[in-house]
C-alpha cells in the first residue's frame, strides 16, 4: 500500500489528526511506526465503545507498524479526570491488576497478540522519587492545566479539582516520552491528554508524536454515547444471542457508524438493510466469541422473531422493484432477491417453498407457481420459517 492509500486507511473514521502532514511524512521514512494506545483498567470488562480505538490500533499493525499498549497501573490509581464531572473513587493495585488480565484478554479479540508490545507504566513511574516528579511538573504551567475543559466546568460549579488529578496529563504525556511513540491514539475527550504528550517529546528533544482521536460511539439508544451508566452498552463478554441481540436493535443510520468505527469498513450498499445489520451482528459477535456462536446467535434471533411477527427479520420490498404482472413463481424469486440478496433457481422454488407450501400471502399458502397474483402495499409474504417481507 503506497502513502496516500494507507493516509487515507489511517484517517479514515477519526475524529482529528494532528497532522496529517505529520503522518504522512512519517509514512515516507518506511519504518514501523509506534503507535501507542494508553489503557486504565478502571472495571474488569468493556464495550463496544472502548474497542473504536483498538479498531484503528489494528489497521496500524496490518500495514505493519508496531502497536504499543500501556496498561495504566500507575495512572489508573490516579483516574483519569477526562469527562468526568467528579473526582474517580481509588482503586487498589489488586484490583487494577485483576481488571488489566480481563482488559487484555478482551482488547487481543481485536488485536493480534503477537504483533502488540505490552508495557505497564508502573515500571517507570514508580522508580522516580520525589525530586523527578517535581522535575516532571516544571514541564508544564498551571495555566495550561486549568485550560481543560472538564476542569474549568467543574471550578466554575464550584466543585473541587484534586492536585494528584492535575497530575494525570503530565502522566500519559510522559508515557509517550518513555514509549517513544510516533503516533497516539485516543477518544475526543483524550485530546487534551495527546497533546501533552506532544509538548514532552519535544521538550526531551524528540519527534513529537502524530495526535489521532476517534468518535466516542453511540450506544444502542443511537443519541448518547456507549456507557454502563446509560444502560446502552454492548459488552464484549456478553452472551452471543444478547449481543447479536443488541446490535440488532440499532437503527439503520447508525449501523453505517458501526460498519465504520468497529469494523474499518462501509456497509455493502447493494445489500437489504436488514441482511446488512445481520452480517454486521454476525461479524462483531464472531470477533468475541465463536463463528459458530455467531451462526446459532442468528439462527435463534431470526427463530424468536418469526414466532412473534411473520414479518419480522425482513425489510420491506417495494412494488416497483416487482415484476410488472408477477406470477406466485416469479415474485417469490424477486422478493428472495430484493429482501435478502438470494439468488434461487426456479426449480428450487418451485420443489423446497412453494410446492411444500411454505410461500403464503398474508397467511394464505400458494401453491400454483404460475398462477397470477397481485400484491398490495402491506402485504406480508412468508417465503419460508425464517424469511418474510412486507410489500411497500
């Protein structure tokens, strides 16, 4: 892949890229980049939300750059002040610990193990003693800190900003000094955080890393972002069948969202909408757990669904993509076609569906496969146990 095709691979989906440029003449030297993602294990699973960034990290090791993941020991007992609109309760280290085994396990569905380089940030930081943390923060100015967004809300509400939180940025920043990262990646709400990093590596006479933030994902709800907290999340440890589930219960626009963010690619357009989100389903559920737990997920989401709506598990076809004086023979081969993407013989259809009966027209079978019919806009025909569409 030459620069301009991976630029535009690296850039695809994100939120800002500081710069560009930056990254593309990194690109020309025709090395390996390092590129680094920082993670606290503040709790022991996560979420769709969380694996946008992995996602992106995974693109940089298929074009065979280095992927750096830093496992916040240190800046998780801090907490990460980003966001957030009151001071992060305190962890211990055997609870942060136990969460970076889970965080781990979950983060390698998506990146390949082999090709990550694992750090823990503890190492470094806590070798300094007190004379290099005060070296550390002469790095930075007060007046820099307090241009954080989330820190001024809080200071204007009048509630209380911790020192050890002021801390935090100075902390990721030097991450990238340690890591010598070429390129940090993050959430929106991490930009603040990168560009300290940024700042560092050329106070330490180093190349300033390529600053890359990716889109906080909406949740199922398709309005707030993906959290716990509004009971909109996916969580990658979750049953097959729940997760399939969930992601079947997205709307249209944001499945071309997650097509983008989750998978690093757009949605095929030449396919129903409804077969689109199942493959969508189908491919994420496969990535954290099994194929075959992926097949049996759809398998019993298309079942449960039939049971309850004939209709169900089927877009909606349009009269004009019918043919003109449609036989029972020739509209069952369009609706296959228009409603699933399946091409059928006619012998298939004749013999498997309507011969067996299972071809009905809002729950009228019909067996003659020539005989002319004439749907209308409501229409529901039930092409077999798991396929039905509603004529528009």
């Amino acid at each position: 892949m030459d620069v301009d095709q991976a630029l535009a691979t690296l850039c695809a989906g994100t939120e800002k890229v500081l710069s560009k440029k930056e990254l593309a003449d990194k690109l020309r030297e025709g090395r390996p980049l390092r590129a680094k993602l920082g993670l606290d294990p503040t709790s022991p699973d996560i979420h769709l939300g969380h694996t946008v960034v992995f996602e992106k990290l995974r693109q940089f090791q298929e074009l065979g750059h280095q992927a750096v993941l830093i496992i916040g020991d240190f800046t998780a007992a801090i907490g990460d002040p980003s966001g957030r609109s009151a001071t992060r309760p305190p962890l211990s280290r055997e609870t942060i610990l136990a969460n970076a085994k889970t965080y781990t396990t979950q983060a390698f569905k998506v990146l390949d193990e082999e090709k990550t380089e694992v750090v823990f940030n503890g190492d470094w930081f806590r070798k300094m003693n007190f004379e290099d943390v005060l070296r550390l923060n002469s790095r930075v100015t007060m007046q820099q800190m307090l241009q954080r967004d989330d820190f001024k809300k809080r200071i204007d509400k009048g509630q209380e900003v911790r020192l050890h939180e002021i801390q935090y940025p100075i902390v990721q920043g030097w991450d990238s000094v340690e890591v010598r990262a070429d390129v940090e990646l993050g959430g929106t709400d991490q930009l603040f955080n990168l560009l300290v990093g940024r700042d560092l590596q050329k106070e330490e006479g180093m190349p300033q890393q390529i600053v890359m933030t990716m889109p906080l994902l909406e949740g199922t709800d398709g309005v707030k972002k993906m959290s716990k907290s509004y009971h909109n999340y996916i969580g990658v440890s979750e049953a097959p069948d729940e997760m399939f589930g969930k992601l079947m219960s997205i709307s249209d626009k944001l499945m071309d969202r997650y097509y983008l963010l989750l998978l690093g690619e757009s949605r095929d357009q030449a396919l129903h909408p409804m077969e689109a989100k199942k493959q969508l389903a189908g491919r994420i559920t496969a990535r954290f757990h099994r194929e075959e737990d992926a097949l049996e997920a759809r398998n019993t989401f298309e079942q449960r669904r039939s049971a309850r709506d004939p209709s169900a598990g089927a877009g909606e076809v349009a009269r004009g993509a019918l043919p003109p004086e449609p036989t029972v023979l020739t509209l069952t081969a369009a609706c296959f076609k228009e409603g699933f993407g399946m091409e059928k013989s006619n012998s298939e259809l004749k013999k498997q569906f309507i011969a067996t009966g299972a071809v009905q027209l809002n729950g009228k079978k019909l067996t003659d496969p020539n005989a002319a019919i004439s749907p209308q806009s409501g229409d529901i025909l039930r092409l077999s146990k798991k396929h039905s569409v509603r004529i528009a």
